[in-house]
C-alpha cells in the first residue's frame, strides 16, 4: 500500500487544500490512500473547533494530532513549533507516507516540513512564492520551498521567484490557486440564504478579517481601536468579521472584537468555505488583511479594501484600494471602494490566479511524481546569466 498524506492546521488552510484533498481521493484504490491529517486550531474550542466543518462537508479524516495553540508570546509559538515538530515526526517515521502535501506559510507547517525532513519524505508545496512583507510569514513560506521536493505555485511572478530561489523549474508548476476552484463549486448560497444562516436579514455589508500584523505586533490594539473607529463612521452598513488566526496576536484582536458592542458588528469565530465565499459574493466589498480580500475577492468582482503592511508584496488587481490602518485611512478607503467608479473597475477585472481545475492538476502531477524516482538530493539551480526562466 501506497500513501500520502496531507496536513491541515487552520480553517483558511484547509479551504485552499480541499480542492487537491478531493482530486487526490478520486485516485484512490486497494494499493493507494490518501490520508488527511487535522492538527493546529482545527481542534481548539477557542478557534471554532473547525474539524466540524471538515466533517459536515463529508470528508475523511485520517488522523487528529493535538497541538498546543496558544500563541500570546513568541515562546508561545516557538512551544507549539516544537510540539509539532515532535508529534509529527514520530508519526511519519511511523507510517512512512510517500510523500505530504502542505500548503503555505504557519509556523507550525514549518515545523511539519521540519518533520518530513527529518524522516526524508517528499514534500509537495503548494502557494509558495507568495510575499507577504509585513508578516513572518514571508521567511516561513521561502524556508518551506527551499525544503520541498514539488512547487505548484498560484501565479507566474511566484513561480519565478521559487525559480529564483534555486529550485529546478522542471519541479515548479503555476497552475494557479485552488481558491478560484472553490469560487467556481462551492460559493453557491444566495444573499438571503447565507445572511439568515448567520442570523442577519438582508442588508448592505462587508465581510471582514483583520490578521496581527506579525512584524508589527506592538500596535495590535491601536490598529484595532482605528478599525472600530472606522466602522462606527458606516452606521448603516453591517460589518460581518471573522475572527483572526492563531499568530502572535490574534487572541488579542479575538477579544478585542469580543467586546466592541457595536450594533453593526457582528463577529463569528468561524463561517466555513462555502457560507464565507458566499457571503463574499455578495458583499459590498471586503475589509481587512487577509489573503482572502486579495485573490478570492477580485476574482468574485468585488472591492477589497487592503489595511496595512501584512499583504504588502503579493501581486495585486485594480480592484484592491490599500490604505494604512488609521481610522482616517480605512474611511477614506471604504469610501472610495464603494464609488460608483471603482465598482465599475471590480467589474472588469481579470485574475492573475488562473481559471479554476488546479485541484485537479496539482493532484494529477503528485500522482505522475509518485509512479517515478523521486531523488531528495537538493541541487541549486542558477539563473542562466542572471536572466528569468
């Protein structure tokens, strides 16, 4: 028996890897499995304990692997790095996987690369070449590249740069990002529906995420005294957040959040995938920090309003009004976002993040690499002559 598996920490995570999760699966037989393993805030109450909405969507868990995730302190997060790193490597020099998908840039999925390291398992990434300037982040994500064996990027300027980083091009593939996949199955609910599943009539609103800004962590509670003060100036617009990650930070903003008392702030530790990108489709724009406002968003044709550093770098559409994170600022942003001429720009906006299917394709070329020799030997590619491939 061959296998595989596949490791998810977080409800964002698990969005993008689900396409690849069900593609993979369809492959399945008596001398191949496909294992999904569940770890990180899947399994905290304070994080929604999202593993339910895994379960609700009918998918299989193979395993559950406890975690701390605490995350006030940076030894908090270095605690929960080395409990990862643990945990999971006792359980790959235990079942031998042939190989594990992971997706991104958390630092416990870091700790799970260091792990298949260790055991010298393949690693197949997905999302690397990204930026994300203003978060650690950033030098999580190249570190998980620079340890992987395949490299299916969401856009061709990522593809190069994991190019630039000494990867062989015949192992990096840009079949775009697996959140246009969802976009495509999954965001079907209409406006009413996906409003009363939350408990809100029909109305204007705009779905919001506001992330820590990792680098920056100090100003957690200036940075959301200014967005609450920026809410407060829309009193008849709601404003649909979901409540931040597990980063240093987030249980700040978490509480933060908690206890505004705004009447048009409604906060949720959680919506799932389908209801969430629904809710997106129909929202007046999207606020905030998170990825989300920068590749699901436009792709649905709807007005991102980008706060801050923590997206900094990520390649971008004219639809993404960025502004810096005072009350001023994120004002003036949601304004402009919802004129008339910017929406008509929303309209008109092409993603850079392909057409949907690269579920379907990623999991085709994991399969292809399986059937072959895969060699761990790492060996650095240069750029001929400095120039791009």
């Amino acid at each position: 028996m061959r296998k595989i598996c596949v490791v998810t920490a977080t409800r964002a995570e698990y969005g993008l890897l689900s396409p690849v999760v069900r593609a993979l699966r369809k492959g399945e037989s008596d001398t191949f499995r496909v294992e999904l393993i569940v770890t990180g805030t899947h399994l905290s109450e304070q994080y929604g304990m999202t593993v339910q909405e895994i379960e609700a969507a009918g998918q299989r868990i193979d395993k559950r692997i406890e975690i701390s995730v605490k995350s006030d302190t940076a030894l908090d997060i270095s605690f929960n790095q080395a409990d990862a790193l643990v945990k999971f490597t006792r359980l790959f020099a235990t079942e031998r996987y042939s190989g594990v998908v992971l997706l991104g840039d958390r630092y416990e999925i870091l700790a799970v690369a260091m792990a298949a390291g260790n055991t010298q398992m393949p690693i197949f990434h997905i999302c690397g070449g990204d930026t994300t300037e203003g978060a650690m982040d950033e030098w999580i994500r190249h570190s998980i590249s620079k340890m992987s064996y395949l490299h299916f990027t969401t856009n061709e300027e990522s593809r190069r740069r994991v190019v630039q980083l000494g990867e062989s091009p015949d192992r990096v593939f840009n079949y775009g990002s697996t959140s246009i996949d969802n976009i495509l199955s999954v965001a079907d609910m209409e406006k009413a529906e996906a409003l009363k599943s939350i408990g809100l009539d029909d109305c204007e609103y705009a779905l919001c995420t506001y992330h820590p800004v990792t680098m920056e962590e100090e100003q957690v509670e200036q940075n959301i005294d200014d967005f609450l003060e920026a809410i407060k100036a829309f009193p008849h617009m709601q404003f649909i957040v979901t409540k931040s990650n597990a980063d240093q930070g987030g249980a700040k903003i978490n509480a933060l959040l908690d206890k505004a008392g705004l009447s048009n702030l409604h906060v949720y530790t959680s919506l799932g995938v389908r209801r969430y990108l629904s809710l997106m489709k129909h929202a007046k724009l999207v606020l905030g920090n998170s990825s989300s406002g920068i590749i699901e968003a436009p792709a649905l044709h709807v007005a991102t309003v980008n706060i801050g550093d923590r997206q900094r770098g990520r390649l971008q559409y004219a639809s993404i009004v960025n502004c810096g994170s005072s009350a001023a600022e994120i004002v003036h942003g949601i304004k402009k976002a919802m004129s008339p001429a910017h929406q008509a720009i929303c309209r008109e906006v092409i993603s850079p993040y392909g057409t949907g299917h690269a579920g379907e394709r990623i999991a085709q070329k994991i399969m292809e690499a399986l059937q072959g020799h895969i060699d761990l030997k790492k060996r650095f590619y240069d750029l001929p002559g400095g120039a791009r491939t």
